[in-house]
C-alpha cells in the first residue's frame, strides 16, 4: 500500500517523492498488539531472500507509523582516539536519534578506543535500537574486527533488524517461532555481508563482527536473546544481581572449543604483558602464517567459516529472570567485560541507581571505569567501547517527529544528498 492509502507501482522510482505516512496523530506507541498485526502490510516490506540495496534497508522505516531505527554514526574519514559517536536516525526527522532514545528512557555510548597514540583508523563498535513492525523492538551491539571491521559491524546492527522485518521472519514471530527467526535473520545475515562485500570489493576473508542483541514484543514480559561472539548481555536485577549472563564463545568455553577443534583448528596460548595467558584459535599448522580470533562465533571471517567459526547464535527465553520488570539489560562489546565482571559492572549499576544518577551517567561511569582498567592493564592501548543500557520494562513513547522540511518525505535519497538539500534551503 502506498503512504496514502492508494495503490502504487513496486517501481523503486515511484516512490522517490512519496511522504510517509503522517506521524502527527499519534501521541504515544497505544496501538494494541492485534491492530499492529492489522496494520502491518506485508507488501510494505521484502522477503528475507531478496536481494538488499542501500535504498530498501532505508525505505523499511518509512513504510509504517511508528517503526524507527537508531544506530551509531561511522565517520567517512578518521576518527580520533576516544571519540564519541553521534547518532544516525531512520526515518529522517526533525529530531536526533539521542532524542528518540532519551525519550524510550535507553542510554548508550558507543566510544572508539585507542590502539596506538596516532590511531586515527574508524573504530570498530557499533549498535542499533529499532521499532520493528508488529510491536517488536530490537537492541543490538557489535564488536567488528579485522581490517574491515568496521565496516561489518555497520552493516550488521542496520542489517539485522531489516532481516528481521522481513516477511518470512515477521511471519514467524507473529506465530511465536522467535528462535527460528532468530536464526534465519542471523543466517541470512552472514550471506548478507558476504554478497554486499563483494558489491563493495571489501576483503572480508579475515574481517568480521560479533553481535549480541535482546528482542521483545510490546507489553509482552518475555524477552529473547541473540549472541555471537564475545559481546555480552547481562540482565541486573531491581536488587543489583545478574538474573541472567550470556556466555562468550571463546576457547576456554568446552563446547566451543571441541567444535573448533573438531573442525580444524587448534588453540594456540601466549603469555601477555600482564601476565595474563591469552587463548585464540587459528587453522591447524597456520600459526604465525594467519591472524588468530580470540573468539568461535562470529559473522564474516570467511577464512574460518569451514572450520568450526559459525555465524549461528545461541538464543535465550528470558521471562523468570525478569523479576518484577524494573531491572537493566547491560549490552556490550568486550571493551567493557575485558577487565570488568558481571557482578562488579552490576554493582555500579545498582548503587547509582540507589543513589538517583541519571542512567546517562551511569553509562558513562561504566565506560570511564573500563577504559581505566585498560590503561592499567595495556598500558597506552585500549579498545573500542560500546555500552547500551536498556530499562526491562518498556518505555511507550512518541515516535520520531517527522520531518516537515522542502523534501522531508523523501525516502531514497542518501544522507548526504538530503543534508545538501537542508544547507540551500536555509540558504534561500
């Protein structure tokens, strides 16, 4: 359907000046459940195995009232040691992705570290939150690595939420098979990144990204959960303790490590700085001749992808866990967890809260303390940081203010073009 209620061709060219459909009637997210379902046109969204373009991953948050993504702003050029990402919002709007977020009462940072004094190569984190269709919102965080990294972590937390409001999947998590969604959005990713890598002549042989993420349908008081990799997820607690914590695929971890090494690869230990002992893996006799992954999962790596290194998630059903829904989900790339336990990271969350800091702040403590402990541990090296903080109950809230401006209805125009746009309009 087009924004207007009438028919329209499927011709991407038909809806370069097209508006959305309008936002000013609505005040809060008070659409129940079974209107969403009503409302949700599946002509308004692709299959999950249809090819992706630039132009529909943006159209997808133009094709409902209410849908929204957020996601952390990758710089073009350099970026400075410790920079702090701003936020990029879909659909374009009057107001910033900072805003929408405050107003869902979520709290990020997403922090580029520092490899050496005169590092000014992109960071490698990322995150997305979004407004799904059917009431659904996603929270993701990834931690890309390699030459590319940063580029596969973009794409996985914009990604990721477009395959899963995509027919197939939304078809299954209207029918409760969130895990198989779950896993087709995950799968269907990793193919993703792959064909758009090759589109973009991006070598992506030994660069990729883990992810975590958290899913929940509105007013539903279960919560899903996705991890690949070495981010992590904790849930704290009304009283400060971890009811939940997801496990990082790493070798010391046995189940992964058997598969791994069944698959090919060996385990390789070396002795760092500190005296710690560093476990990674790396195809059997190539050490020294490949780079090692300290982790078993992970999306892209095409290097190891025969040899044990999956793109697949584990999946969690979170409902007991939850207590009385006035806990935090604590998702984060291992910049954070590095140096920092569940339980000590739970601890500052809890006595700030106790303490009323607004939770902002308390993201912010969390990645000054991590960052510390960096410096304390590597010396002038520190690592990139991504931290979402998430209430576990929901927060209804306006969706973005449209944007009223000479040609804030349009949907396939880039970022870029669009802000050339706004400068002569203030111009004349």
């Amino acid at each position: 359907m087009a924004a207007n209620g009438g028919t329209e061709s499927q011709d991407p060219a038909s809806y370069r000046l097209k508006s959305r459909r309008s936002f000013h009637n609505i005040d809060r997210e008070t659409v129940s459940k079974d209107a969403f379902q009503e409302l949700d046109k599946d002509e308004n969204f692709a299959n999950l195995h249809e090819e992706v373009s630039e132009q529909n991953m943006r159209r997808v948050w133009s094709s409902l009232s209410g849908l929204w993504l957020v996601h952390g702003k990758c710089p073009t050029a350099n970026e400075e040691p410790f920079h702090v990402r701003e936020l990029a919002l879909l659909p374009r709007s009057k107001e910033s992705g900072e805003s929408v977020l405050a107003r869902h009462n979520i709290s990020v940072l997403c922090c580029k570290g520092c490899k050496h004094p005169d590092d000014c190569s992109p960071g490698q984190d990322n995150f997305s939150s979004s407004r799904l269709p059917g009431g659904f919102r996603l929270h993701c965080v990834a931690d890309g690595h390699g030459e590319e990294g940063s580029w596969v972590s973009e794409r996985v937390v914009r990604a990721l939420p477009y395959f899963l409001s995509s027919r197939d999947c939304r078809k299954m998590l209207r029918e409760g098979e969130v895990e198989s969604a779950f896993l087709s959005a995950f799968e269907r990713l990793q193919e993703d990144i792959v064909s758009a890598s090759r589109d973009a002549a991006i070598n992506i042989q030994l660069s990729g990204s883990t992810a975590v993420c958290i899913l929940r349908q509105i007013h539903s008081p279960v919560v899903w959960v996705a991890c690949t990799g070495d981010s992590r997820v904790i849930h704290v607690a009304r009283d400060g303790s971890v009811s939940f914590a997801t496990e990082d695929h790493k070798p010391s971890n046995q189940k992964e490590r058997q598969r791994v090494m069944m698959s090919g690869c060996e385990i390789t230990t070396s002795d760092a700085a500190n005296g710690e002992v560093l476990e990674k893996i790396c195809l059997l006799g190539q050490r020294g001749k490949l780079p090692e992954l300290g982790f078993t999962r992970s999306i892209g790596d095409l290097m190891y992808k025969k040899y044990g290194v999956t793109a697949r998630p584990e999946v969690f059903r979170l409902e007991q866990e939850l207590g009385d829904g006035s806990g935090h989900f604590l998702l984060a790339s291992d910049g954070i967890w590095e140096f920092m336990s569940n339980d000590e990271v739970a601890s500052i969350v809890h006595s700030s809260l106790q303490s009323g800091i607004c939770k902002d702040s308390i993201v912010q403590e969390l990645v000054k303390v991590a960052q510390s402990r960096w410096k304390e541990h590597e010396y002038d090296y520190c690592d990139d940081i991504t931290l979402l903080m998430v209430p576990t109950r929901q927060v209804t809230a306006a969706p973005p203010a449209p944007d009223d401006s000479c040609l804030g209805g349009v949907v396939y125009a880039s970022e870029e073009c669009l802000a050339r746009v706004d400068k002569l309009c203030a111009i004349q």
